[in-house]
C-alpha cells in the first residue's frame, strides 16, 4: 500500500491517475508521520487523559480511521452511515464523552490495524475514479459547495490537526 521509500516524494503511484496519486502521497506523508509520533506507546499511555475532557490519543488515532471510513462512504457511496456503522464509528467521529467511555484499552497494534483496514480501502475505491471524479461538486459544509478533492484534503489536514494533539498529550504523560 504505502511506499515507504519514496514518503517524501508527492509523484505518481501506479495503478491511480495522477492528480489522486498525488492525494494518496500526501495521505502517507501524513500517516507516516502520525505513526512515527506513536511508536512504541502502551496500552496505558494510548489511553492517557490530560483531563476529564480530553481526547486519548488512542481515540484520536481511531478518530482518523473513522472520518476517513465516514468520507468513503459520503463520497463514494453517496449515502450517510448506517445504524450499525455509527454503532462502530460514531464514538471515534465524534470523540468527546463518547470516545472517553468507549476507546480505551486496546494495545497500539488495535489501532493501527484499524489505519491500514480502512486505508487499503481508500486505496481500493480511488482505483475505480480518475482525476475528473476530485473536481465534482457537491454541498459540502453549511450548504457551501465543496469538491471530492477538498473532502478528501480535509481528510489528511484533520489528521494533521490532531497529530498536534497527539504530540502534546504524549508529552505530558508522566513517566
């Protein structure tokens, strides 16, 4: 799936048009990083709390795996979830309360598991639309139009995002 010898290299990866080769170079970049910034935490550390508001890293982790299932499913399916996949999603979308009560005790390998499941199939719908399919409009955020090519930016930007979080909390663990 990635490449990891060529993670600093935006180019073309066979098998996509360019312009989602592109995306898809800049989504590893950005995983690349996220797991760099994990590597080696335990079960307790991923479950860490900087306070009774906070999110967990590991819950940020898995919030990644769930906007990016979340976006699949809204722009290549054109449907919302189901009951069942909000069952399994929601708590991680939405993180807050929910994510507190519901992501906790699972070893760092649950949670990249659930990056590389939900990846693989990005990378399998982006094999079936070509660089036309990223500029198709549609409403988007606050009845504001918005294109395939900047949902799926905010996919990777919103893991970025809270990659800052997850630095921040990882510092403040005591050891």
């Amino acid at each position: 799936m990635q490449n990891m010898d060529n993670i600093y290299l935006i180019t073309d990866i066979p098998g996509y048009t360019p312009q989602i080769s592109r995306l898809l170079s800049m989504m590893n970049y950005a995983r690349h990083t996220t797991i760099e910034a994990v590597k080696g935490m335990t079960q307790e550390q991923l479950d860490y709390l900087l306070d009774p508001q906070s999110n967990s890293i590991g819950a940020l982790l898995l919030h990644f795996a769930s906007v990016e299932y979340a976006y699949q499913v809204s722009t290549f399916e054109k449907r919302e979830l189901t009951e069942e996949e909000e069952t399994i999603w929601l708590p991680a979308l939405d993180l807050g309360g929910a994510g507190r009560e519901h992501i906790k005790g699972h070893e760092l390998g649950y949670y990249l598991g659930k990056l590389e499941e939900v990846r693989g199939r990005t990378y399998d719908l982006f094999r079936t639309v070509d660089d036309s399919w990223l500029n198709e409009q549609e409403e988007f955020w606050y009845g504001k139009q918005g294109n395939h090519y900047f949902q799926w930016f905010h996919v990777f930007e919103d893991e970025i995002n809270h990659r800052g979080q997850i630095r921040l909390v990882r510092k403040r663990i005591p050891q």
